[in-house]
C-alpha cells in the first residue's frame, strides 16, 4: 500500500489536489489496488454502477466505454451482466496493466478523460465509478467526453455530491433525459455515498 503513513490511500486519493498527483497514487498502488479498495474497505459503487446500465440497457452487444476503467472491476462486472463490448480509458499505465489481465476490454486506451483521445467509434453506452470526484474529472470535461457517444447513448455515472450541481447544470446543458440519480451508499457498513447518475443523450 503507497505511503506507509496513510493507512487509507483511498482519502489520499481523494485528497489529490491535480490529475498529476493522482496518476502518481495510482501508478505505486495498481498492483494493491483491488485488495484495499474492493477488500479491505468494502467499495460497492463499481459493482452498482454496472448494475444500473444492466437494468437500462437491453442490447448486451451495444458498446460501452469504461470511463477511468482503472484496474478493470467495472468491466468485470459488465461482463458478468453478458456485456462483450468493453472500452476503458484510464490516465495510468500501470492501472491499465491490472484491467488487461481481466480479459474483458475489446481495447485499453490511455488517455487523460479532461483531454479525451480520438477514438474510432461513438459508443452506445458508458459507465463511471470513482472518476468523477476530488483531484480527478471535473465537469468542464463532460462536453468531451460526452462527444465520444452515439446519439441516444445511455450513461451511468457516479458522481460525488461536492460535484454533482456542477455535472447537473453541464448535462442539462447537453439536454440528456435524466433516467435515475439517486444518492446512494458506495462501501459496506459506511455512510459514504454518491449520486448513482443513469442518462440518455438526445437522438438515435
């Protein structure tokens, strides 16, 4: 676990002040990663986020983009739900070795989601968990990334409540049909919550 001082890397990511510090967490940690977050402090909000794009999209061939996929739990879980279309963009290289190992990406991208990459498609549908808070991706990104879709794509996002008015006015903005956004618990046994976001872009 990085920083032997920091009993909880999870606040210390959270406490990142820019991307670059938070690349640097999550190139020491990639390999602990899924043990301390998944294990140890009972992050459910992966598994949940997945669920809500099962529940709203049908059609288990539509394309999904893994937004800040990091070591791959969101795909896994996609997969399990028959989703065999998987893309992840996440800033670290090392975060990305881990998600390979799943074998459940069609294609791996590193790309910083503030500056999103050309892509050869627009996907049908995204997800995100643990990507839209403190030291991360800000709002000013949602046009970007919401670029990246089909018309009519379906998203499911999680968002952190400090930042939720801010992607609330920016996906208002883009006119997407709001479909849930529930605050909701994202660990075991803790009251830490976000905004469980599922919304449909206009079009298609």
């Amino acid at each position: 676990m990085p920083g032997t001082s920091d009993a909880n890397p999870l606040e210390r990511a959270r406490r990142s002040e820019s991307a670059d510090d938070a690349k640097a967490l999550y190139e020491e940690w990639a390999e602990r990663y899924d043990a301390d977050v998944f294990d140890t402090m009972g992050v459910t909000g992966s598994r949940r986020i997945a669920d809500l794009l099962a529940e709203h999209v049908d059609d288990r061939r539509t394309s999904v983009l893994d937004l800040g996929c990091g070591t791959g739990e969101v795909g896994r879980h996609l997969a399990d739900h028959g989703f065999d279309t998987l893309t992840g963009i996440d800033f670290s290289p090392a975060m990305l070795v881990v998600a390979r190992r799943r074998h459940v990406y069609r294609r791996l991208v590193e790309g910083d989601l503030g500056d999103p990459p050309t892509l050869p498609e627009r996907f049908g549908a995204s997800v995100s968990a643990g990507t839209f808070t403190t030291g991360h991706v800000t709002a000013e990104a949602v046009p970007g990334l919401l670029a990246l879709h089909a018309p009519g794509a379906t998203i499911a996002w999680s968002v952190a409540p400090p930042f939720w008015p801010d992607f609330e006015s920016a996906l208002r903005d883009a006119s997407v049909e709001m479909l849930a956004n529930d605050l909701e618990p994202i660990r075991r046994d803790d009251d830490d919550r976000s905004h469980m976001v599922v919304a449909r872009l206009p079009g298609g």
